[in-house]
C-alpha cells in the first residue's frame, strides 16, 4: 500500500505511531541496506531518525557520503560502510591513499560512528563484463585498508571484506556441492586467506527471489517464500525448507573447500521486490521479509547449527533511478514518502 502525501499536522506523529507498530527489531541480527539512487529521497538526516524510531540497529551505506556519516553520529546504529568499485584502484595502488580514505571516512568519526564492517567492493567478479575490471585492485585495496584500520588500532573493532554474491558459485546444489566458479578461483581463494587470517567474515548478497525468477522450473515460489510445507531438499543429513538457508549453506561449502571453514558469512544484502514481475508482488515481498526475520532472528542453517545469522534488508527504500530492470526500482520496505510499504514486523509473529 502507497500513501499520499500529509494533509494534518498531526500526520508525522500519526506515521510513527504507525510504523512503529509494524517495524520494530528485536535483535541486532537484522540490519537494513541504505541505498541512495533515487531523486525523491528523504535526507540522510530524516533517514537515521527514521531507522531510529523504529529500532533498526544496523545499516548498509554504498559510499561515504559525509551527510550520512554525519547524521549518524551518535546514533548508536552498526554500520557496513562500502568503498564504491570505482575507488579500487587508487586504494590498491597507492597505501597513502587508503590511510587517508581511512582517516577522512572512518577515524573522523568513529569516536560517535559504530563501523562494523568496510566492505571493499561489491559483487566483483573477474568473470562479469560490468566488474572484471575492477577484480585485480579488490585484495590488495583490502589489504591497504586493512594496514591503514590496524596503524588507527581499529583492526579489533572493525573488520575488513568485501561483498559477493551468487555467480561466484560454480555449482550449489545441492547445498552440499557448493563449490567456487573455476574461473573465479585465483581471486577468491586467496580474498578467502586473508579473510581468514584477520578473523573477519565474508559479506555475501543472497537473493532467492533472483534464484527463482531465473529458474522458475525447478524451483518453487514457497521454498523461495520461507512457505514451503516440508522438506524440498534433501542433501545427505541436511535438510532443506527454504532457498534462503540452502543458498546459504552452498556458500558455506564452497568456502569449506577452500581452507575457509572457519569463517563467517554475513548476509550483506537480501530482499524480495514488490512490483515488475509477476512474482514481485506487495504480498510476496511481504511474506518473504516476514518469514526471512522470523528465521533469521531465532533460527540457523543445517549446515551451521546454533550460528546465529547476520542479514541485511535491501533495501530502505524504493530507488526510481536504479538502472536495470524495473524490479530493481521497488525492493524498498518504505516508499520516498517514508511510509511503510506493507505491514511487517521485526519480531517473531
């Protein structure tokens, strides 16, 4: 449901008694993703009081853009601050250019920012035409970034990595045959070590709604929907109800192949649009971020019992200039006018 625009000046007080009633955390495993391409957005100052009224503890952002930096200082929210690809290269080439990035873009505020994680890159791959290349500047941009947080002594409070997503799989079902793309593995393998190494977590876009719009034969709308009556997967002594945890999981064992057992994924991007598609409708977006924070905030994969899942919305709000297909414009829990979309809540219901 999209309102219209305020007719009382009791609208405002009005809205957040409303949305408050729908939307609030109960833990810090849900975070929600700030994205900003969009002409007709709340400022970045009305963006933190609007994830502040109602609870949300953690954020995405896609670039440091000081205004939002600024407005986030003391706010108390856990933040993923990207360096965008197309900063890569000088970060990589150059360790005097990521100190100061560091210092302009982290250690100015951190004394009232709570960083959490420095994703260097998204979804970068040296087999897709639109990032290839930036592929060779993403280990050694997160190394110098890496020095640059230890030389602040940040290394223990801040942690480096980068974002990925599902086309760096070469297989993933079952769950159990995950494993790394072929052509991937010179620049994953060793971004696996260094992760590994400086104890931080891997950051991965998971997206069963592309996964189920990109093979709508074999795959069905409740196992991608968390609705699903029973099992759908078996895989050995993993047993699969949802595409979430198995999408999860083929991760999982990709990174177990690759001496990165030990490590982490936090779920830096998920999400389910509401319109331009047949599947992207308000009730599935609806039903599946429902579904997705009850898991996620009482919940683990087969793979990983008992581990607690980290995950971010995608995204805050509708974004009319995202390019792409027209899905790409509607993935947000809140329309410009900061209302929320449809009727959720980020307790278990």
């Amino acid at each position: 449901m999209v309102l219209t625009s305020n007719k009382s000046l009791l609208a405002p007080l009005l809205l957040g008694f409303v949305i408050m009633s729908y939307l609030t955390i109960g833990t810090q495993s849900i975070g929600v993703c700030y994205g900003r391409v969009g002409n007709n957005l709340p400022s970045p100052s009305q963006v933190i009081n609007l994830y502040k009224s109602n609870g949300i503890k953690s954020m995405r952002i896609y670039d440091p853009y000081p205004e939002t930096l600024q407005a986030l200082r003391g706010s108390g929210i856990q933040l993923i601050l990207d360096v965008p690809n197309v900063d890569l290269q000088s970060l990589a080439s150059d360790a005097s250019a990521a100190a100061a990035w560091v210092q302009n873009n982290v250690v100015n505020y951190a004394s009232e920012v709570n960083f959490s994680y420095i994703a260097v890159g998204n979804e970068v791959l040296p087999t897709v035409d639109s990032t290839s290349r930036y592929a060779q500047f993403v280990l050694p941009a997160m190394k110098n970034i890496q020095s640059a947080i230890t030389s602040v002594g940040l290394k223990g409070q801040i942690k480096v990595s980068t974002a990925t997503y599902s086309a760096v799989l070469g297989a993933s079902y079952p769950p159990s045959n995950g494993s790394f793309n072929n052509h991937v593995s010179s620049f994953i393998n060793p971004i696996v070590s260094f992760l590994a190494e400086n104890d931080s977590p891997l950051l991965a876009n998971i997206y069963p709604y592309f996964s189920y719009t990109g093979n709508r034969k074999d795959i069905q709308l409740p196992y991608a929907l968390f609705t699903a009556p029973g099992v759908t997967v078996e895989d050995g002594r993993f047993q699969y109800q949802n595409l979430f945890d198995a999408s999860l999981d083929a991760l999982y064992a990709a990174l177990e192949r690759v001496n990165g057992a030990n490590l982490r994924v936090v779920v830096s991007e998920t999400g389910w649009p509401s319109q331009g598609d047949p599947a992207a409708t308000v009730e599935n977006a609806r039903t599946y971020h429902r579904n997705l924070i009850n898991h996620v905030n009482g919940g683990s994969t087969p793979r990983r019992p008992g581990q607690a899942i980290e995950a971010y919305l995608f995204a805050m709000f509708d974004e009319n200039e995202k390019p792409g297909l027209e899905t790409e414009k509607h993935f947000g829990l809140f329309t410009p006018t900061q209302h929320s979309k449809y009727q959720i809540s980020f307790n278990s219901m």
